[in-house]
C-alpha cells in the first residue's frame, strides 16, 4: 500500500474503487447485450405472431359473433312474442269484459233505465263520447231500436272512463238490426259532405268473423272503415236470453302502434314479420328490409316456395320450438327464428342478416391489423430512442459510482469496526450507547457516534414512553373493542332473521369506517303481519356517533313497537330526540313497513338516501321519493310518508351514504349509478348474496383506499303473503 499526497495506492479507497469499476463494466457489457438480444428476438416474434393472430381473431370472433347474434335473435324474439301477447290478450280481455256488461243489460232491461243517446257531433272531436250510426234503410225511431239502443247507452260512461285510462282507441257494439254504438274520441270522421255517413256493422269482417265463431275473434289486418288506419279487430258475440244474437262488441289494435312496440326490443340488422293461423302476413316491415315478394304478403306464406321460410312458419304455427336456423332468402343468407303467440295461435318470425353478423369480424381484423402496424413501427422507434437513453445513463451511473467509491473510500477508518463492535455488544438491560476516546477523530466518525450515543439515549427513554403508552393503548383497545361487540350486538345478526317465516326474506350488514360507527339498520316484526325496516345514518363518527346512534334507534324502535304509520314514528322520533339534544347531533332515516299479507310497502323518509326497487323479473332502480327533513334537527317537523305495491318476487335494497361515496385513490365516488349496476348483475338472487354483491363492487372500486365513512346496507325480498 502507497500513499501518494492524498491518495492511498492499494488502500480500502482503492478496492472499493477498483470494484465498482468492474461491476459497472460487467453491468453495461451484459444490458447492452440483453438488450441487443431482446430486441431481435421480439422482432421476429411480433413478426410471426401477427400472421397467427389474425387467423385467431377472425376464426374466434366468428364463433362469438354467430353465438351471439343467436342468443339475441331468441332473446328478442321471445320478448316481442310477450309483448303481442300482450297486446291481443288485453284486448280481448277488454272486448269480454264489455260484452258481459251488455250481455247483463239485455238479460235485465227491467233493472235498468234507458238512457239518452245521440249521433256524431263534430264539435266532440279531442272528446271521448258515445255515438250511433246507422246502415241505410234502417227505421231510427223503430221503439224495439230506441228501447234497445237507450238500454245500451247506460254503458256509456263506464265506457267513456275506460277507453283512456286502459289507452283503447276505440270500442264499438254492432247490432244485428243494423245500428253501430261507437265509443271514441272523434266524430268528425263520421261526416261526409256536412252528412252523417251510413254504416252497416254487419258487412264488417269483425262482425260476421264473431258471429260465426260464436267466440273471441281476432281479424286479419285490414283498413278501418272509420278511421283510415290499418289494424287488427278485436271481437265477441253478445246473446240474449233465449240464444238470439244480441250484438257484437268490438275494439281495434293499431298494427303501427303494436309494430312500434316490438320494434323497440328488435337489435339492428333484424326484421319482424307476423303471420296467422292460415300463415298469411298480418304485419310485415317494408320489401326492401324483409325479403318478401309482393305476391308473397296476400297468401298463405306456406305455399311461396322458400323452403327455410315455410318450415319456420309451420313449426312456429304447429308449437314446435324453431331455434335459430341459417338459410337463404330472397336477398342473401339469414339467422331465423319464430314463436307461436299463445292468445292468438299466430306466430312471429325474425331474420337476421348474416352479412351484417360477420361486419364486426371483418372490422376487427382491419382494426387489428392497423394497431399492429402503428406498434410495430412505434416500437422500433422507442427501441432506438431507448438505446441511447440507456447508454447515456449507464455512463452517468459510472461517473456517480466511481465518484461515490472515492468518497466512501476516505470515510471507511477503524473507528467504524469499534462502533460496529460496541452495537453489537448491546442486549437488553443494556440498551445505551456511549462515546469513547476511540471515536474522537474530530471529523464526521466522531460526529455519527456522537449522534448515535444522543440517539441511543433518547430511544432508551422513547421505550420507556412506549411501554407506557403502549399499555394505555392496550386498554383504549380493549375498550372500543367492546364497544365495538356492543354496538354490533345491538344490530340484528342472527341468519336466517325470521327462520319461522317464508313470506320474506331480510339481512343487512354494518362496517363501521372506526372501531365503532354511526350507522345503524333494523327491522322486527311488529305483528305477525307487519314488518318494520328502517336504515339511518348519524352526523358524525366515532364513539360520539356510536352513543346517539343507539340512543336513536332505541327510540325508533320503541316508537314503533307502539304503533302508527311511518310518518306519525319517525314525527314522533324528532320530538323526543329534539327535546334534549344539546350535542345537536341528527340522524338521517329510511322507515318502511311492509305489509306482508298484501305486499303494500309505507315508508317515509327523513333526508336519507333513495332507496333501489326490482319488481319481479324486472331490474333494480332507485326509487327517488320524497325526502323530509333529518332527525334531530329541528322540531315541530312533520314527515310525509308513501306507499308503493310490491309484487312477490320484488326486493328493495336501501342503504346509507357510505355505499355511494366510497373514494377510489384517485378520489372519484363509487356512486349509484355503479350501485345500482352491481345490483342489476344478479337482480334476482338472495339478500344475503345481493349485499356480497355490492360490497365486492364497492371493494373493487376502491381497492387499497382509506374509508372515511361507515359502510352500512339492508336487502329484502318479497316472497308474497300466501307463501308457507
């Protein structure tokens, strides 16, 4: 070992120098030859890969693409089928319920007075009024006529009021004396030439269709006489008392509005056509979006010689489940699929385009093979980039090393052995570190020992602290521990709640953002009919909150263990609270009491959150009522409550504010759009389950984040009163 001037020849400086030399040639030798390596080996993967993955793309997404378009042609398709079902079964459920009240009219003309009636009058129109009209040659003073058509007119204001409310465009009786009593919302149709125009109901298909069939008969689409519009006729013989036909009553079904309706559940690229019994077209969409021939839509579409379109239509028509078949029609191949309508027998027939299924295929291809491209050429221009950045940085790195290898160099003396040697000799019961003639080199040696002798001492006396403070936070916890089990203890945690009971089902959950929150949820049966559920939120959190909330629901419960709607329970709640409330603290409150033998919900609100309603088959929405003012704030606060029917298989979920304000990192809200999501993944499974739901969606969302606020929650369903 050398010394020359400051510089020591063979020294540690020297070693450690000389080390970091090599590690950083060795390093620099090694990345730039990774480097070189990788990046000809992912230039030719890319390469070979990319031939691959185009044929992966458009072999998988045609699959999807073809699995998909069918589970959505069936799915559609089922959907329309429920909605003209729909249609026809309430018209044909309005048609019977009149034709019975005409039918108990003529059997008792004695019971009934007869009433005035009269002819159009185009002043009416915007009105809904009952008129008659009459065929040619037909006596309108004949007293069998007028004593008839008096009788009938005691149903024109039940008529009048259920045309509008039950959205009918009009409803109509025939009778076999040639008078027509027509019920709508227009009269100035029936003028011609300033004149009433005749006519005859008994030369209307409707008329004679239900005549012969002595039943409920839907017509084949055809013009009204009335009104112009193309439509579907509804009909149902009346009979008198001894078996003579007494009248037919009838109402029409807008093809336009009914083709609207189905329309609004059709995906693009699918066409509807309605056909039948004799499988004939009743509605069908434009030629040129449906591959039909003109001489197609008049006769039986059976017998016009497409094989895949008449197979369809005779399985549909006979009850057998079509699926979803591939073929060629006029214009190119198709998915088609059809279901029978049941009121009717007549069937629904959908076709999709298959050129319009495969686009997405085509398009990702292209897109993929773009996105390739752009990365290919973005990649090797990063790569160069990053060569000479890395370069650059390793020579840095060098520089820094042997500069800090120097350094290091100079500060390694003995007096770092004897520290090292007096640390480890330290046990417990012997915890200081003290300064010593050794360490007194009068440069930064003497200094670090100095600093860790005065460290060492306060850390001796900061264990000291910490023994003592450690045993105080012990019992702190332990405290809130048990508040914790208190608190928990006095919210509802036996699953099932109500095992006895198989007319509902009900769970809730409680996660405090502290050892104890001020949330809080319950629900008890208040008679064997009755079950109160309420959910509510104190201002505030820890051990303050904690105590007003059980103090609240203490009285909550007791007020409404002693009766009264929830509106008169929570008026109630605020007076007591009010009257001695110098924390001036408040709580937000949800209450509802569920009805059990009839389903009918009542709640009232006390500026709490919206509650989310699913109604059965259907999906979970928030229910937005009306909010009165928080519990606790001020008094002579009166509530409002609301009733809302539930149907069994309904569920309500409510909640507190924790659920929509929980903070991801980067401070957005989970909110209830994203609730109301979760909730609708699985809309119908279990309480329990739909509260795992959520909190996994919650949980999710906010991943690592620190909550600021309690997290609580209430689900249950409504199986129905006559469930045991």
């Amino acid at each position: 070992m050398k010394r020359i001037k400051n510089w020591v020849i063979g020294g540690i400086q020297t070693k450690i120098f000389n080390l970091i030399l090599y590690t950083v040639l060795l390093l620099t030798a090694a990345t730039v030859a990774v480097s070189l390596y990788q990046n000809n080996m992912l230039s030719k993967l890319a390469s070979e890969s990319g031939q691959r993955q185009q044929d992966a793309i458009g072999e998988i997404t045609g699959r999807v693409m073809e699995s998909v378009v069918s589970q959505s042609l069936s799915r559609s398709t089922q959907m329309e089928v429920r909605i003209a079902d729909e249609l026809f079964e309430a018209a044909g459920n309005r048609v019977a319920f009149v034709a019975d009240c005409a039918a108990r009219l003529l059997a008792h003309p004695e019971e009934y007075p007869p009433k005035p009636y009269a002819g159009p009058d185009p002043a009416d129109d915007g009105a809904w009024t009952a008129k008659v009209i009459y065929a040619d040659g037909v006596d309108a003073q004949d007293p069998a006529l007028t004593a008839k058509l008096g009788l009938l007119s005691n149903l024109s204001d039940m008529i009048v009021s259920l045309c509008p409310s039950m959205d009918i465009s009009t409803l109509y009786i025939g009778l076999p004396e040639g008078a027509h009593f027509s019920i709508s919302d227009t009269s100035s149709s029936w003028f011609v030439d300033g004149a009433v125009r005749s006519y005859d109901p008994r030369q209307r298909g409707w008329y004679q269709e239900a005549s012969a069939t002595g039943g409920l008969v839907y017509t084949d689409g055809e013009y009204d006489a009335n009104t112009g519009f193309y439509c579907i006729e509804c009909a149902m013989p009346v009979y008198n008392p001894d078996g003579s036909l007494a009248a037919v009553v009838g109402t029409d079904l807008y093809l336009s509005e009914m083709q609207e309706a189905l329309q609004s559940y059709a995906v693009d690229g699918e066409y509807q056509l309605l056909v039948n019994r004799s499988g004939r077209a009743v509605l069908a969409p434009q030629e040129e979006a449906f591959p039909l021939d003109a001489q197609d839509r008049g006769g039986d579409l059976r017998q016009s010689g497409r094989e895949l379109l008449s197979q369809v239509i005779n399985d549909a028509i006979s009850g057998v489940d079509t699926g979803v078949r591939q073929g060629e029609l006029s214009d190119g191949g198709y998915y088609i699929t059809a279901a029978p309508i049941p009121t009717t027998g007549w069937a629904l027939i959908s076709a999709f385009r298959q050129d319009v299924a495969g686009q997405p295929a085509i398009l990702l291809q292209q897109r993929t093979q773009q996105l390739q491209a752009e990365a290919t050429q973005t990649y090797l221009e990063k790569s160069g980039h990053s060569r000479t950045t890395g370069l650059v940085l390793l020579v840095l790195v060098m520089l820094l090393m042997l500069a800090g290898a120097l350094t290091l160099g100079k500060r390694i003396v003995k007096p770092l052995n004897t520290i090292v040697k007096r640390i480890s000799e330290l046990r417990e019961g012997n915890l200081e570190f003290k300064m010593e003639d050794a360490y007194r080199t009068g440069d930064e040696v003497e200094e670090l020992a100095q600093s860790f002798a005065d460290l060492s001492h306060k850390t001796v006396e900061y264990v000291e602290t910490v023994k003592r403070v450690t045993a105080e936070k012990e019992r702190i916890g332990a405290e809130l521990s048990l508040a914790t089990q208190i608190q928990a203890a006095m919210l509802p945690h036996i699953v099932p709640a109500f095992p006895d009971r198989k007319d509902f089902d009900i769970i809730g959950s409680m996660d405090p953002a502290k050892e104890v929150g001020g949330d809080f949820y319950d629900y008890f049966l208040i008679d064997d009919d009755h079950l109160c559920m309420l959910i509510a939120d104190v201002s505030g959190k820890g051990v303050p909150a904690a105590l007003f909330m059980m103090a609240s629901k203490i009285i909550l419960q007791s007020v409404a263990m002693l009766g009264g709607s929830p509106a008169e329970i929570l008026t109630r709640t605020n007076e007591a609270i009010c009257s001695n409330n110098e924390a001036q603290m408040f709580v937000t409150v949800w209450l509802g009491i569920l009805e059990l033998s009839t389903g009918k919900l009542t709640a009232a609100n006390a500026g709490h959150e919206f509650p989310a309603l699913r109604q059965p088959d259907g999906s979970y929405a928030l229910f937005k009522d009306r909010h009165g003012f928080v519990i606790g704030g001020m008094e002579g606060v009166k509530y409002r409550e609301y009733e809302v029917q539930l149907e069994p298989g309904a569920s309500l979920f409510v909640y507190t504010d924790g659920v929509a304000e929980a903070t991801n990192a980067q401070n957005e809200l989970f909110g209830t759009d994203r609730m109301v999501e979760a909730l609708n993944r699985k809309p119908d499974a279990a309480p329990m389950e739909v509260l795992k739901n959520v909190r996994a969606a919650v949980d999710d969302f906010v991943q690592e984040a620190e909550q600021f606020d309690d997290l609580t929650m209430l689900c249950m369903t409504y199986k129905g009163g006559n469930v045991t």
